[in-house]
C-alpha cells in the first residue's frame, strides 16, 4: 500500500514538473537539444528536408531516389533536393526548407565548413539537423551524423592496393602513384588519412616508391571529386615520370576516379595498374569482376538511409536522438557519429558482398 502511495506522488510529482516545465532531464538538456525535443516530437505527416552535394557519383543517386521513397511511404512531406556541388544553391535549398516548416533536415553538405550560419538558423528555429554521409563542420547546428567510418573506409583502401599490389605485381618495390577526393568535402582528407597510415610505412621501408614524390593531400585532391580532373592529373603524371617505368598501383578514393585512372593507364599504353575504390558503383562492379579495377569499398546507401529513417522515426516520437556509437568535434562542438561499417570487395568476395544486394548480383557474370 505505502509503495503504491509513493508511486503516485512521484507521478504526481512528475507531471506538475511537466506542468511547469522544470526538471532535471529537461533543463540539462536544454542547450544541447533544440526546443522541438521538448515538445515531444512532431506531427506524423511533417515536412522533412533532404540536401545533398550533388548526384554525380551513383551512391548520391540512390540516396535522392530512397529518401524520396522512405519519406513519404512513412507519411511524411518530403523535400528532396540535391545542389549539383554549389555551395549558394545548397545554402538557399537549406533555408527554404526552413522556411516550408521542415521538422528535420538531413544534409549531404557540398562543402562541410560553408553551411554554419544557415544551419544555426535552422537550429534557432528548433529543427533536427543531421548530417549524412559527410560530416558538418565548425557549427553548432548539427545533431548527428550518419555515416560508414570514413577513416576505416581509407584504412581498407590502403590495404587494398598492398594486397593487390602483392598479388598482382610481383615482389616489388611497386612504382605508385596516390589520388584524394575533393578538398572541400571532410570524407576526403580522412579517407587519405586512413590510407596513408598503412601506406606509409611501406613508403619508408621502400616497398612502395611514390615515383612523382607527391605525397601530401593537398597535392593529390581532386578538385570537387570530378573525374576529368583526375584524369588529367592521371595523364601528366604518366607523361611526367612514368615515360620509361612501368606504374604498378594507384590509391583512388571512389569509383569514379578509379575509372579515370585506369582509363588514363590504358591510353598511354600501361599495363593496368591495382587501383582502389570505393562506393560499388555498378560500372565498377563490373570492372571489379572482369579484372580491370582491383577493388572497391561498399557502403551500402540503403543501410545509410535506413539508419537515418531511423532516426527521424525516433524524433517524430518524441524519443530524441538515439545514443550514437562515437563522437567527433566538429571545430564548435562533439558531434555524435552513427557509424557503419565499410566492407572491401575485390573479385574473391563479390559474390558474398553483393549476396543481398539482387541489382550487384547481376553484374557479377
Ligand atoms: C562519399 C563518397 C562519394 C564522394 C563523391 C563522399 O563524401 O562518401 O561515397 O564517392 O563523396 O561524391
């Protein structure tokens, strides 16, 4: 009897702290959390906006195509909108979607240092900012960020191009060449940084041999991730120091580039050296399957978009932000990181990799 009296007051308790808005959990939560938290979620059918770079590389496609989907077969108004890698048009997106009353914006940010004063507006407003794929840097409006492990996914990529390299060119020293993805995007300098932390030491011992010297990221970004450029860096290296050798690998952030510097190696009349990749774009699949790029990184974009329905799922319920796996500071604050594991595939496991995946399947004969 005395544990039921108890029970009761301390509901009772409870709800005249909800009544007049103090209480532990609320007030700490207060500056960390934007006002929407405290209201207990948002409305089944709300607004949520979807900004991303660009649709120039396939997994930014898929993503544009499933938020589509997945947003309004869970009842919600979606904006989808990609910024075709401009910052102004992606910052203009972002505010008219603060404008149609968005309960949350997910963003893909064109350049993750350019967004802090639009995202700080939407935050002021009381909207759920997450970042997704890349990380949003040097604001404070920013709730999380879903992602595969972007110092992870370069860590297998280095790996990648030192197995292949053993398996494929004989006993070395191997003559290599190292790509970044756009300077702009945070992913870049991290996957080159988990690249290098196994390339490195196989720099100094003299197993690889980096023939033009450049070694530094800033040497090696590829201007907003575009291939031709790539490509034309890819030329002039072959032409600048590879005249008389033979280049038996090349480190390569994504798909796209790895394309591009095969393709170079080709026309200037090279065996094609091991390359590295990342995305499992269809073309390099079937690339991957033939024998003509050695590796790719799958990071599959509906487990991507599948973790971020699952969290617009919680705050519409009014649940927050779930407990993420990791943090990272962004310049202005901890952001916590929902992290998924990247997974290498060469030739040998293709078929285990893609077994779930019928459309990667199919490229595999
Ligand atoms: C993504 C990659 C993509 C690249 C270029 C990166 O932020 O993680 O999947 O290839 O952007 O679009």
């Amino acid at each position: 009897m005395k544990k039921r009296i108890s029970l009761f007051l301390v509901a009772l308790l409870m709800v005249a702290m909800a009544l007049t808005g103090c209480g532990g959990a609320g007030q700490s939560n207060e500056s960390a959390e934007p006002p929407a938290s405290e209201g207990g979620g948002f409305a089944a059918d709300a607004t949520i906006g979807v900004a991303l770079p660009w649709l120039g590389t396939q997994n930014w496609a898929e993503a544009d195509e499933m938020f589509k989907t997945e947003l309004e077969a869970a009842g919600f108004k979606a904006i989808v909108q990609h910024a075709d890698n401009k910052v102004p048009q992606q910052q203009q997106q972002i505010e008219s979607m603060i404008q149609n009353g968005a309960k949350v914006i997910v963003v893909g940010p064109v350049d993750g240092s350019q967004l802090g004063a639009v995202l700080e507006e939407a935050e002021a407003a009381g909207i759920y900012i997450i970042g997704y794929d890349r990380l949003i840097e040097n604001t404070t409006g920013i709730n999380g960020v879903v992602q595969f492990g972007s110092i992870k996914t370069g860590e297998l990529q280095g790996q990648a191009l030192l197995d292949g390299l053993a398996a494929n060119k004989g006993k070395g020293p191997y003559n290599i060449e190292l790509f970044g993805g756009g300077p702009a995007d945070p992913n870049a300098p991290n996957f080159f940084k988990g690249a290098m932390s196994v390339l490195q030491p196989k720099i100094d011992d003299g197993t690889l041999v980096v023939v033009s010297g450049q070694t530094d990221f800033t040497q090696c970004a590829t201007m907003d991730w575009d291939n031709s450029k790539a490509q034309a860096r890819m030329d002039s290296l072959l032409s600048g120091f590879y005249a008389d050798k033979e280049i038996h690998g090349v480190l390569s952030p994504n798909d796209g580039i790895a394309r591009a510097i095969i393709t170079a190696s080709e026309q200037a009349g090279q065996k094609i050296p091991v390359v590295s990749g990342l995305d499992a774009e269809n073309e390099s699949v079937k690339w991957v399957w033939s024998g003509r790029q050695y590796s790719t990184v799958a990071k599959p974009t509906d487990v991507l978009v599948g973790k971020t329905m699952e969290i617009i799922k919680s705050l519409q319920a009014g649940n927050g932000m779930p407990t993420p796996d990791t943090t990272v500071n962004n310049g202005k604050k901890d952001v916590g990181v929902y992290e998924l594991p990247p997974l290498v595939v060469t030739k040998e496991n293709a078929k285990e990799a893609f077994a779930n995946d019928p459309g990667r399947m199919e490229l595999l004969q």
